[in-house]
C-alpha cells in the first residue's frame, strides 16, 4: 500500500535528505521544509521504501502539495 506524504503549508524545500529507492523507517527526515526562517522536518509516517520524491531543493510547496509517496 502507498502511503502519499504532503505538504502541511506553504514553505520552500531546503533540503531534500531522502531518494527515491531509500528505505526509511517510521519517524525519519524525508526534506526540510523552512517557512518564516523556520525549519520543518517532514517525516515518514510509516516504514517502506520511497518510491517518488516529488519535489526538490528549492522548490516552492503549497498545503496539499505532494512531497513523497512510500511504498510498505
């Protein structure tokens, strides 16, 4: 089952830690995001691989965005 992560507010990636074919664990930093000079982690929510890494360093994400898709 695929498990869509997404972006929770506007925000620019500044770091992009995870690749497509990572095999993460619950709890793990995917990106991060920076919003009003804060970082947010965004982290797996379950364990899988990373299948699809949608965005990159740089770029701009809206709420709703999709960031990741993890595969179980």
């Amino acid at each position: 089952m695929a498990e869509e992560i997404r972006a929770e507010m506007v925000a620019n990636v500044w770091k992009v830690v995870a690749s497509a074919g990572d095999e993460v664990a619950e709890g793990d930093t995917l990106v991060i995001l920076e919003s009003m000079k804060m970082e947010i982690p965004v982290l797996a929510e379950s364990d899988g691989t990373v299948s699809q890494l949608a965005v990159n360093e740089g770029d701009v994400v809206q709420e709703g965005d999709l960031i990741a898709v993890i595969e179980d």
